[in-house]
C-alpha cells in the first residue's frame, strides 16, 4: 500500500502540474514552466554546486535581459543566470552558517580584505544615495557576483582543471554569440562598421560589451596553445578557437578592445623582460607628469584629427583620438565631465552607487552635448569604472576599486615570479594579462554590473588567489600528473 500510494501522489502533482501549466500557456505566462528547471537547478546546487556553476558560466554570455520579455518591469536582470546566480549565493550562506568550514586563509587574503573595504564603503553610500532604492539593488547584485565568481569560485579551483573548465565553459557560450553575431552581420555586410554596433544584441547590449568580452578571453586562449596539459590535437581545436574569437574581436568594431589588448602586450613584453615593477611605476607617473604638463597643446593637436568611426582598421584606429567630429568619443568626455562636475559636488560619498544615469543630465554642458546625448537617463552610464565611481560613491568609491586592482596585480606578478611549475606560470600570467584588458577597457566603459563582465572579472581573480592558496607548492609527482594530460 505504500508504494501505491507514493504512484498516486506522483501521478497526481504530475497531473496537477501539468493542468495548472497549460492554463498559464493558455493566457499566455510561460513562468510557471520554469519551475521544473529551477527545482533541478536547486537540487544540483546542493550536491553538485561546481556543476551549476559551469552551466552559470556557459548561459552567462547567452542570457538575456528580463525586459526582452517583459518591457513594463521596473526593474532588469538577466535570465536565466541571475536567479540562478542569487540561488546560488543564498545556498552557499546557508552552507556557510551551517558547516562553518569555509578556508580562513581566503577569507583573510589581501585581494578580500580589499574586496570588502570597497563592498563596505558601498554600503555606506547607498544609506547616503539620492535614490537608495537603487544604490542598495547595485549593493546586492555586487555581492551575489562576489559570492559566486569570487568565493565559490575559489574554492571550485582547488581542483586546477577547473580553472580550465571555467574559461571554456564561458568561452563555448561566447563562441555561440560570435556566431548568431556574425550571422545578424552578413544582413548588412561584415564590413558594416555602423551594423556591429548592435547586431550582438540581444545578448550583448552592444558592440563595447561584447568586445571587452572577446578581450578579456583572448590572452587565455593564447595562454592555453603553450600548456603542456593539452594533447596536440586539442590544440588544433583550441586554435581554431582562437582564429573565431579575434575574428569576432576584428569585426565588432570595438575600439576600446583593440586598445585594451595593445596595453596587455605591452605589459607582457614588462613581465618577459623582467623590468621591475618600482620602475613601471616612475614610467607611469612621469607620463602622467607629461601629460598634465602638455595637455593643453595635446588636446589641440587631437581636436585637429577628423577622422569618424570607419570600416577601415588603420581609419578605425586613427578614429580613437578624433575628439573633433567622432560623437562616440565626444560623448565618452560629456558623460566624465558630468561625472567630475557631480564629484566636486559631491565629493566624499557621491550620489549613490548606480544612480550615475538617473542624475547626470543636469550636469550636462550644452556646448559638450553631441547628436546621441540624452537627458532620459536611458543611454547607459559614465562610461568609466574609474571615473563613474567617483561620481556615485566618491573619492573612496574609485580608490577602494583601484586598490582591488593592484593589489590584484600584485599577487599575480609575484606569484608569476615565485612559481616554479610551467604550466601555473602560464597560466597565472594569461589571468594577469585578460585582467589587464579590462584594466584599461575601465578607462573607456564600465560594465562590471552585468554577468557577461563580472564572471570573467572576479572569476580571473578569484584563479589567481587559489593557485597562490592551493597550488603555489606544487609536488613533482602533481607536475607531471598534469604534463600527463
């Protein structure tokens, strides 16, 4: 009788489920059938979480935004990653109150410890916001991609094939975009430079996301053909890769991407020829120098280049200094002297993290405006982690982020140093150099509020600190375990 009863309590939630979910097909709420996927989603995020990751990490370049499917939704996030991300996060507390086993020495690790200075000082100012309400959301989806792409992450590395797997997972997804991408852009001409700024939509909102995407993967995919832990024929594939990857690179336009993987070539050609880090830093800060020194002659002699956004590379790559005629860029300097106008007025703890957009206009010059400004607050925000955060959260907003950085970067070229396996050197130095892409694409665009950027941001991270945790002493019977493969 048991047994029977169980069929009949199946068969009747089944029946149950089956009713209520073409009564919602019927009035047109797809929703409800999405709850077999989120029950399965929440049964493997207790006892397979690095499974639910890696599939987070494959849908993470294909998700969407809910306003696809919903305009009149007051508020945006991308499906299905980010439920599943806040699921996750959620889990993992409750795992974290529960077993209270979690390693000390992540949890005191320099790069956290920076992590959560610059999470509290978020905190702070969304209690001084002009708008909390979305100061505290920005609060919220910063921690849940800490939490997931940071903290689970590391601890999903331990096991260094899955640093591997984390990149190619991400990689697969974004392989499909380039694809869908470059398929929109035959419609137009691939040579359509004015057609790649929106044909990866909508899974990318435009070109700049997507190529600071390809960007950031770039350096790891290169990073992979020189590893010993792929078999010559897996590199044939991993090449193949790379030549659809630079080509969706090449083919979005994106001025910025292109930019950032100079500078990240730049600071390999460093890190090869070991020139010490005390005197990159007196270059830097002489260049600085140069620049605040000359910068009136500078601006002159760039107000001078004409050149517009074009479908020609070498005409492309001139564009990048036209502030004369190029609306991309001249919009670029309106948003960041909204943003320092906003931060001499606000200066301490800005007006609130993510409320950028709602608050900008005013701050507008009308002889700084060009045909793409608007006052709606619905054309994206400052266009610079650097500069934005001064404006939303002040001065310790920008430095807090900044110390994240170096102190990333410092890790990372330490740890290079210090490494005596091949493969971890590599490895640690192609996370450094995607790293180093966004670094400077942070300069030009700010996207680190979104899954597509934050996975790869605080996933490369969150690599390097596990392998200085849990593979900086490697045995020689692990090494060539590894050679093996």
């Amino acid at each position: 009788m048991p047994t029977n009863k169980k069929i009949l309590w199946f068969y009747a939630i089944s029946l149950l489920f089956l009713g209520i979910n073409i009564y919602f097909i019927v009035k047109e709420n797809y929703y409800i059938s999405l709850i077999p996927f989120l029950l399965l989603v929440v049964l493997f995020a207790f006892f397979a979480l690095d499974k639910v990751i890696l599939l987070v990490l494959f849908l993470v370049p294909l998700s969407l935004p809910i306003k696809e499917f919903a305009p009149n939704l007051p508020f945006d996030m991308f499906i299905p990653t980010e439920p599943i991300i806040v699921g996750v996060m959620l889990i993992f507390i409750l795992k974290l109150i529960l077993q209270k086993n979690y390693d000390k020495k992540i949890l005191t690790h320099p790069i956290s410890i920076a992590i959560y200075i610059n999470l509290l000082w978020i905190f702070i100012t969304s209690f001084t916001s002009t708008i909390p309400l979305v100061s505290f959301k920005f609060l919220l989806v910063r921690i849940w991609f800490i939490s997931t792409f940071y903290f689970i992450a590391i601890q999903l590395f331990k096991n260094i094939e899955n640093i591997h797997k984390y990149i190619w997972y991400y990689t697969l997804g974004l392989i499909i975009v380039i694809f869908y991408t470059e398929y929109n852009h035959l419609d137009y001409g691939l040579l359509d430079q004015k057609a790649a700024n929106f044909v990866c939509t909508p899974f990318y909102s435009d070109h700049t996301s997507y190529g600071a995407a390809l960007a950031f993967i770039i350096p790891l995919i290169i990073g992979f053909l020189f590893l010993k832990f792929y078999k010559p024929t897996t590199k044939f594939l991993i090449a193949l890769a790379l030549i659809i990857i630079i080509g969706g690179l090449v083919l979005s336009y994106t001025r910025a991407a292109w930019l950032s993987l100079i500078f990240s070539a730049g600071v390999l050609v460093l890190v090869l020829f070991k020139i010490k880090f005390r005197t990159v830093i007196i270059l830097f800060t002489t260049l600085l120098i140069l620049f605040f020194s000359f910068k009136t002659q500078l601006f002159i002699y760039l107000e001078s280049n004409k050149q517009d956004s074009s479908s020609n590379f070498s005409e492309q790559i001139e564009s990048m200094t036209n502030i004369a005629s190029d609306a991309s860029n001249l919009e670029r300097i309106n948003r960041w002297e909204s943003a320092l106008r906003m931060f001499n007025e606000k200066p301490i703890f800005g007006f609130g993290p993510g409320t950028y957009m709602f608050n900008y206009a005013p701050y507008q010059m009308s002889y700084e405006k060009t045909i793409i400004s608007t006052n709606a607050g619905d054309m994206g925000n400052a266009h610079s982690e650097y500069i934005g955060a001064l404006a939303e959260s002040g001065i310790l907003g920008s430095l807090t982020y900044i110390i994240i950085l170096l102190t990333t970067l410092y890790t990372a070229l330490t740890l290079y140093k210090k490494l005596q396996n091949r493969d971890l050197k590599i490895l640690v130095l192609s996370l450094t150099l995607g790293l180093i892409t966004y670094f400077i694409h942070g300069f030009l665009n700010n996207f680190l509020d979104t899954d597509k950027i934050s996975a790869l941001f605080w996933g490369y991270i969150a690599a390097i600190v596990a392998i200085e945790t849990y593979h900086n002493k490697t045995t020689e019977q692990e090494n060539n375990k590894l050679s093996e493969k």
